[in-house]
C-alpha cells in the first residue's frame, strides 16, 4: 500500500509543477477608483466656481490638491517607467503636504487672525 501511494505521489506532483511553470504571473487589475474621479472632478469645480472669491492661499490649495490627485490617478492609471513613477510619487507626496500646509494656514487666518 505505501508503494502505490508513493507511485501515486510522483505521478501527480510533475503535474503540478508543469501547471504552475506554464501560468504567468498575473498583474494586478487596476479598480475603477470611481471615489477619486469625483474628487477630481469636484476639486475642478470648486477651483472654475471659486476662483474669483477664493484667496491666493485658497487657489494655492486647491492647485495642490488637484496636483496631488492627479498624480495618483496617473500612477494607479499609466504605465510609467521606475524613474517616472518615483518622480511622479515625489510630486505627488510634495503637493499634498504643500497642500496641508495651506490649509492649516487658511484656518488660521480665517479664524485665528
């Protein structure tokens, strides 16, 4: 009995290896991200109805913010190489820690000044 299961063993184990060496590796679908196409296009809107009432440090956040988004949106969306990428997620993470700057510094003159 333990030499048919060993027979047994080997004759399906070459089978399993044959199967995993054809496949390729799958790469990742990218989502739909519905959620941060309507950030964008909201940050696009308040940027065209705002812009005549906004602050410059209000334009200044908002352009961030939209530079911000967009660079995720591209990453998530395009296939860049290493070098563009890593730029692309410097700029990214640039404008959005430019961008929380300006907010904190509109909340402090809107309410604190």
């Amino acid at each position: 009995m333990a030499r048919q299961s060993k027979k047994i063993a080997k004759k399906i184990q070459p089978k399993k290896k044959a199967e995993t060496e054809n496949k390729q590796p799958v790469k990742e679908k990218v989502g739909k991200d519905y959620l941060l196409i309507i950030v964008l296009a909201l940050t696009i809107v308040f940027l065209l109805v705002g812009w005549q009432n906004f602050t410059a440090l209000n334009r200044g956040l908002y352009l961030a913010l939209l530079v911000s988004l967009s660079s995720t949106y591209a990453r998530r969306h395009y296939n860049f190489t290493e070098v563009q990428d890593l730029w692309l997620e410097r700029a990214g993470l640039a404008a959005m820690i430019l961008a929380i700057i300006l907010f904190a510094l509109v909340v402090y003159n809107q309410y604190f000044a």
